[in-house]
C-alpha cells in the first residue's frame, strides 16, 4: 500500500484540477476504490502525522492506497468549488464544521445516504444527541460528527473564595462577581469585542444562546431583536463596557489577560485547558504565582460550561461539531473508513488534540461510556504532554464533556444554518457590538441594523 501526503493552498488545487480537466472532456469521474483521496482541516504537522499513521493502518487492513490533503480552513470552500467544477470532489473532509456541513449539503456535495448507513452501522444510541441534531436538516443526516469542542467560562477560585462568590453560572453571579472583582489591576471578565475575529461572533452568539435568544424563530423570521436577545446582549456590552479589559479583545489578548492575572473570568473554548496547565511554551501562563508553579492558575480555575438566562428554561452552550463529511460520489469503502475511524481508531482520532476534540460518541454500545471515560486519561499538550486526568479534577472534565451535550447553535437546526454562516462570516454583530462597546449608543439600535443586515444576507440565500 501507498499513502501520500499533498499539502495544497486553495490557489494549488484550482490549478491543479483545472489541469485535471484540460486532459479529459469525457465528463466521467475515475475509478477510485483502489485510492481515496482525504481533505483534512487538521493541517498542523503533528496533527497531519498522527492521520497519516491511522490511515496507514487502515490502508494496511483493507489493501486501499491513500492521499492526505491538508486544506486551510478558510480556503476550503473555495477549494471545494473548484473540485466540483471539475468533477474531482476528494471522497472524504474530516474534521468539517457545522457550517460547512449545512452549506455543502445546500450546495449538493454531500452524499447523505453514506453518512446515514455509517451512523446507523455504528448505532445513533452511541452518539451524543445533540451533535446528531446538529448534523441533520430534517430527517437527513448531513455527515457523521466526530468530536465537538464547547466554548466555557473559565473562572478563578481562589479569588471567587476570597471573595465569598458564587460560581458564575447564571447572569445574576457573573454580573455581581465582575462587579465586585473588577479593579485593582484586576478586570472583572475577558472575552472578544474584536470586530475582525469570528471568534467575537461565537463569544456574542454564546451569550445569546444562555438566555434563548435565536437567529430565528419557529416560523423562520429574524429573531435578533426579542426581548431575550435584548438582555442577553445587554449583559454582553454592560460587561464589556464595565468590567473589563480597555480596548478591543481577541483571541490571543483574552488568553493573555487571564494567563497574566489580569482577569478574574474569561470566555474561551475547551482548547485552553492545554495552555492553561503550561504545555504550550507560546502560550504560557504568566501571572506572578505561575511562575514558581506552572500548574497554579490550572490548578486556581474553575469551568462552567454553559450560562442559563433569566429566559432561558436550562443552561446552554455555544460549541463547535465537526464531522467527517462523505462527498458526492465517493468510494464506497469510504463508509468502511470513517466507521473505522469512528469505532476501531475513535481513540487515536481524538488524541491528536484531546483539549478540543471532546467525544461525541461515548462508547461502543448503546449506555458504554469508554470513550468519554478514556478521553480523560489521553495526553494533550504541544511543548509537554501530560494526561488530561493528572491535570484536571473529575468535576472539571465531567464539565468540560457535560458541555458538549448541550451544544446549540443559531439557525442550524431551524434550515437556517447558511444565514448563521453568513452572518459569521461577515462579521455582521461583532462590528455592530465593537462599535456600541466603544463608543455606547443604543443596543436597540444596534439590533434593528443587526436585523436588517441579516434580512439582506437572508434574501440572498433565497430565504
């Protein structure tokens, strides 16, 4: 068997296929069972062999040669459409997020019969419900989800205790803890304002969701100005604006006030808990007790997994699933493989970045719990590794994986999902809410535009 690894830009593979297309006009797609060709988000080069060695393996069991193409993720749309044009879709995406998912299946890309005979092969009791609901339009199942990560409130203990606080799990405790713990060098919270990172969009969509505020509503119509999303989105900007760190705030600044001591509260996804515990030598933490003890701020932070509004009937929690996505047309020992990766190599699949590939399938067997319960004792780290269960207490990763159960997402499982990508993508409420938290004005304001704005995305889509 033969396995190669083709590292492509978007630009590459338009030039490639085109290529493709120039040798042959006869419009008919080659044979591919003997070779399959994998589209893989994971393109960090330790992430890349860790594929590599399972796919060999599977390559070496079922006598099928491979090629692993790693594909920026923001150049993957792009790359796609390119492959399509040209007849020349790859068999299988791993590691596709939820957007992608709805938008390919929009656009036909998708073969959703393969996706459904592998989750029902593997038995949809096995898998988390709500990574199946958010991979499903209707009765259709879009792709097979693979892991998920949530975005968390990450929380400091010991001035919590300190300060005879609560743990923040509702508007009530985070709004009287960033009160009460902000100044003396000390911001209440940290969490995204950048109007130039998506990531703005998910911390504001993530408040949104806690208190039920939706995109739209069960009948389909823009929802961003309900009375829910008004206090949801209140909170958002009077915390912003109040409690905490001056200026805009993205993914790295967030991370660093908090790491540096500077924040008693930060919004960030599970993909912390690695940098968090110093395993990661870019990305240390730097407070003034970190530096005789590495683990102290893992070890002085607590996790709550997802907000409840006065709205809200329970917690919720914004997160991310991603799926292996079978293309249109593709090999039929493509179902084989992603059942495989899914069963035999679910473990190796997870390790290659534990912190954030949370499991969405928990065992075997319908009521198994071993994959969950063996995520906790895998490694993750970059610099050093260290098993997840030596870093963290129980609580802490029954949190952590609590989360992803009650991931929701705006428009996904209302058919709206390419307006929630779109809004996403353009970044349509983080330079709405980058401007009111700087310069305030009106929230109602800001949502009357934050609704227009997505009436025009929406009747674009042809919603």
């Amino acid at each position: 068997m033969h396995s190669r690894l083709m590292a492509l830009t978007a630009s590459a593979v338009v030039v490639a296929l085109s290529l493709a297309g120039c040798a042959s006009d006869t419009g008919a797609k080659p044979q591919k069972d003997s070779k399959l060709t994998i589209w893989t988000i994971e393109d960090k080069p330790d992430r890349l062999q860790a594929q590599e060695k399972m796919l060999d393996a599977f390559s070496a069991s079922d006598d099928v040669d491979y090629e692993l193409v790693p594909i920026a993720e923001d150049q993957l749309s792009s790359a796609l459409t390119a492959a399509a044009a040209a007849n020349e879709l790859p068999d299988l995406v791993s590691a596709l997020p939820l957007s992608n998912v709805h938008q390919f299946a929009n656009d036909d890309l998708l073969d959703t019969e393969a996706a459904a005979e592998v989750v029902k092969k593997l038995d949809a009791g096995t898998f988390n419900k709500a990574a199946l609901d958010l991979t499903r339009s209707g009765d259709t199942q879009l792709a097979v989800p693979s892991d998920a990560f949530p975005l968390m409130l990450f929380y400091r203990t010991d001035l919590f205790k300190a300060a005879g606080l609560d743990a923040p799990t509702d508007y009530p405790s985070v709004l009287e803890a960033a009160k009460k713990l902000n100044g003396n060098g000390v911001a209440g919270i940290s969490a995204a304002t950048s109007a130039a990172e998506q990531f703005t969009s998910q911390t504001i969509e993530s408040f949104g969701l806690s208190n039920d505020c939706q995109l739209v509503n069960g009948k389909g119509d823009l929802a961003l100005d309900s009375d829910n999303c008004k206090t949801a989105f209140g909170l958002y900007t009077d915390l912003m604006s109040k409690y905490s760190v001056a200026g805009e705030q993205d993914t790295a600044t967030t991370r660093a006030s908090y790491f540096a001591g500077q924040a008693a509260m930060v919004v960030w996804s599970s993909f912390l808990l690695d940098e968090l515990a110093g395993l990661r030598n870019d990305a240390l933490p730097t407070c003034d007790q970190c530096a005789a003890d590495p683990r102290w701020l893992a070890n002085n932070t607590g996790v709550v997994g997802g907000l409840q509004g006065p709205d809200a009937s329970s917690p919720a929690t914004y997160g991310e699933v991603v799926s292996f996505a079978i293309m249109r047309d593709a090999a039929p020992i493509t179902k084989d493989l992603v059942s495989w990766l899914m069963s035999d190599s679910y473990t190796d699949w997870i390790s290659v970045a534990p912190e954030g590939k949370i499991p969405v399938r928990t065992g075997a067997e319908p009521g198994s719990t071993e994959y969950v319960d063996g995520w906790a004792d895998l490694e993750t780290g970059v610099d050093t590794r260290e098993k997840l269960s030596a870093l963290y207490s129980p609580e802490v990763l029954d949190t952590v994986v609590g989360a992803t159960k009650d991931i929701v997402r705006w428009g996904m499982t209302e058919g709206q999902g390419g307006l929630a990508g779109a809004m996403t993508t353009q970044r349509v409420l983080p330079t709405l809410f980058s401007d009111l938290i700087a310069s305030g004005g009106s929230l109602d304001d800001a949502l009357v535009s934050a609704t227009d704005k997505a009436e025009q995305i929406k009747s674009g889509l042809g919603g």
